[in-house]
C-alpha cells in the first residue's frame, strides 16, 4: 500500500516572517495526517527552509524547491546538499517545469541531481509532464518517458523505491485548466509501466506519482480516487491556511 502524499510547493512566494505564521498555523494538520495515514509537507522557498524545519520539525515533510548536485563549489547562487542536510532537510523537488523553461534544467541535469540527492539518502521529487504544444500533437507519452529513462539512468532498484514521481502537465499549472482526472490516471499509469519495464513490478508499485497542475481543494479528491495517482502536487492552492487545509481534509 502506498501512503498518499500531499505536498505544497510555493514557488516564488512567503518571506521569512510570512513563512513562520503559516507554518505555525498549519502546525495542528500534521496530527491529524497522520491519523488518517496521509504524509503532508511544503516545498519552500531556501531562506524559508530553516524557520519553516524549526517550526515544524518532524512532524511535516519540510522540502526544497531545488538543489545542486555538487557538494560545494565555484556555483555563485546556487545551494548544495550538504547545505540542505545540515539544516535537516531531506527532500527536494527535482526538474519543475518552471526550472526546466527559465533555468535550462535539462533532463541529464535532473539525473545528476537525483543520483545525488539518493546517494545522500534524501528523497527526489521529480518532476515530468509536457507542453500544450506537446499535449495536443499527442506526444505526451513519448516526451515523458524520455523524462523518465534519462531521469533515472543508472539509479538502482533500492534507491527507485525512495523516488517520488510528480506528472504535472505544463498546460494545467498556475491555468485553472487542469487535466481530467483520466488524463491523470492514464498518464501516472504510464509512468508506472515504465517503471515496470525498467525495473520490476513489484519495484513499480512502491514508487509513489503525484499528480500536480491546478489542483484545488475540490478537485484533490477525484484525482487521488484514481488508482495510480498516490497524491499531489500543489502550488497556488497551498499558500493560504484555509486552501491547504481543505486539500488535506477532502482527502482523508
Ligand atoms: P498550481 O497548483 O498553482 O497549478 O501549480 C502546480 C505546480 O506547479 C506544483 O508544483
């Protein structure tokens, strides 16, 4: 049985004294996650990464929206993994489209990053999903499974297990134009099947797909009754208290 996961990226957004308040209100949904077997956690912002962990300590998943995978170096503005590890921060997320379209993240970057982040027993988020261009010249499928094939080269069959997978179709976030949740499970399922091939079976069905692209609290629900999407992705709907909470209760 996979745990389903919630988790809040916020992008460009909350300063360090906005992201002490929220995370002091959102403090009480980790119990009440965790009585409904549901991981829960934020993507922040790296300044908000220190007061958000010491706010919430273990009791949420407390995440990266990036990270290098050099351990330290001449990379003016960038943030390594030991930086990250030092303050107890054990996830990121790896190649958002955001990143991939202003950041020239390509797909052997997003490896090297994740071959890192698993060597350092952290947890990739990855991210995958296609243009609207790619969408409708049907060419979703081939594009994500490149995503996927050089995303994970050589990492291996333990280290997969760890990974979490994000499909989050560009023409769906930030839009309000959000993929049915057919669209969804058709595509998390795919990604399934890959891992299959690449893999196992029994390998497959450990890796946990997030399904991520305007999701709103009265949408989280259909997407997560499908069989192969194990949570979401959130940006917009995860910056104010109320939205966050509400992801959280129409799921349990
Ligand atoms: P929205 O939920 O705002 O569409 O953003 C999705 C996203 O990019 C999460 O990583």
């Amino acid at each position: 049985m996979r745990r389903k996961l919630l988790l809040g990226n916020w992008k460009m957004n909350k300063t360090v004294s906005e992201s002490r308040e929220f995370a002091k209100e959102i403090k009480p949904l980790a119990k009440e996650a965790r009585s409904h077997k549901i991981d829960i956690g934020v993507c922040v912002p790296y300044l908000d990464l220190e007061p958000v962990k010491k706010i919430l300590k273990n009791s949420m998943i407390v995440g990266a929206e990036n990270v290098h995978y050099l351990e330290s170096g001449a990379y003016t503005g960038e943030v390594s993994i030991p930086m990250l590890k030092d303050i107890n921060i054990s996830l990121s997320l790896v190649g958002h489209s955001e990143r991939r379209q202003y950041d020239n993240e390509t797909n052997e970057k997003c490896n090297a990053k994740i071959l890192a982040l698993l060597k350092n027993d952290m947890v990739p988020v990855y991210c995958v999903g296609e243009s609207l261009e790619t969408f409708e010249a049907n060419k979703t499928k081939e594009f994500v499974k490149e995503q996927i094939i050089v995303g994970l080269k050589d990492v291996d069959k333990e280290d997969v297990k760890k990974l979490v997978i994000a499909y989050e179709p560009i023409w769906s976030i930030g839009t309000g134009k959000n993929a049915s949740k057919e669209i969804a499970e058709d595509v998390c399922k795919f990604i399934r099947k890959i891992l299959r091939e690449l893999y196992d079976t029994k390998t497959a069905n450990k890796v946990r797909i997030l399904y991520g692209g305007s999701v709103k609290p009265n949408n989280i629900k259909d997407y997560l009754s499908e069989k192969d999407v194990d949570g979401a992705l959130v940006g917009g709907a995860s910056l104010k208290v109320d939205s966050f909470t509400e992801l959280l209760r129409n799921i349990e």
